[in-house]
C-alpha cells in the first residue's frame, strides 16, 4: 500500500494483519480521487473509520488542508500516526481514538469532505449516514465505500445519493447537498 500522488507520493504505508483489515485497492482509491480532484485543494477532510489512514493520507498529499481521522482501534490510531509520520503528514493532522458514531455526535468540526469505509456487515454505513450532515459544510462532499450489492440510503439529510461507481466487489457512492428549489 503507497500514496499514489502528490507531496507524499510513493511512500509506503504499513498496515494492521488480519481479517479485519481491509485496505482499499489502488485502483479504488484512484478512482476516489479522481472523483474528488478538483475539491481536494485547501479542504477540511474527515476519514472516518480511518483503518490505516490511506484515504485521508492521500487527501492530504494532494492539497487538503487538514484531515481527521477517526477509528476505535487503538491499534489503528497508532498505525495512523505511525503513517502521518512516515509521510511527513503529521502537522496537518489530527487523530482521534473514538467510535466513530459517537464522534459524529460530538464534534463541532465542520468537514468538507468526509471519507468514510467502515466494516462491511454491520449497518455502520447507514448509521453514520444519519448523523454526518450535521458535521458538513454546506459545499460538501460524502464518499462512501461499500460491497457492490449493499442497499444505500437515496438520501443522507439533505445530502442526495448523486453517483454510484461499482468497482469489481465494491462501489462507491457520492453524497452531494440537494439544491434548494426556487
């Protein structure tokens, strides 16, 4: 696992083992930022269920601002730092130890973009779906990452489902604000 562009290109990015650990594939994460390219720039990003990083890594890399990066594995935040560090990336960071649920209803952080790839199974996806626009800027973007076939919401408060890009077993799904009719 490396980061594909920008500042931080080419670096290696360690990982946790096991089964439930699922990094995104390269061609997937290409994929994402190509969707984002033209938004990244001076943003504020949030990489919830960040795992090791990758995603909000990247983010960075290419122009954002600063990232939070959220994961209740204390063996996750500790890889997060640990690839913040290797990449240089660490004053734009910040890194939080939390469930990722109970951030969201917390935090006063306003959030640009918002990456989020929970575990697969488990209705995380959904749950955080219903609480993220309360974090999000009116400009905001939603990227989420699940298995190809898993049922997604048409809408996330006032954020509607705008895109669905299927790659192989997975797809990701793009949140943008539903514009106010006149």
């Amino acid at each position: 696992m490396r980061v594909i562009t920008g500042k931080a290109r080419g670096r290696k990015l360690a990982t946790l083992e096991g089964n439930d650990v699922r990094p995104t594939a390269d061609r997937v994460k290409e994929a994402l930022f190509s969707i984002l390219q033209f938004e990244l720039e001076g943003r504020q990003v949030l990489d919830l269920f960040a795992g090791s990083g990758q995603l909000g890594i990247e983010a960075l890399s290419r122009g954002a601002a600063h990232c939070t990066f959220v994961d209740a594995s204390k063996a996750s935040v500790a890889v997060v730092q640990r690839n913040l560090a290797a990449t240089s990336l660490s004053a734009e960071a910040t890194v939080v130890c939390a469930d990722a649920l109970s951030f969201l209803g917390r935090t006063y952080a306003a959030y640009d973009i918002a990456l989020l790839d929970p575990p697969y199974g488990k209705g995380l996806l959904q749950k955080a779906l219903e609480k993220i626009p309360a974090v999000m800027r009116d400009s905001g973007v939603i990227v989420c990452e699940s298995p190809r076939e898993e049922a997604l919401p048409e809408t996330a408060g006032p954020f509607a489902l705008y895109r669905r890009y299927p790659y192989g077993k997975v797809s990701l799904a793009v949140y943008r604000k539903l514009e106010a009719e006149d």
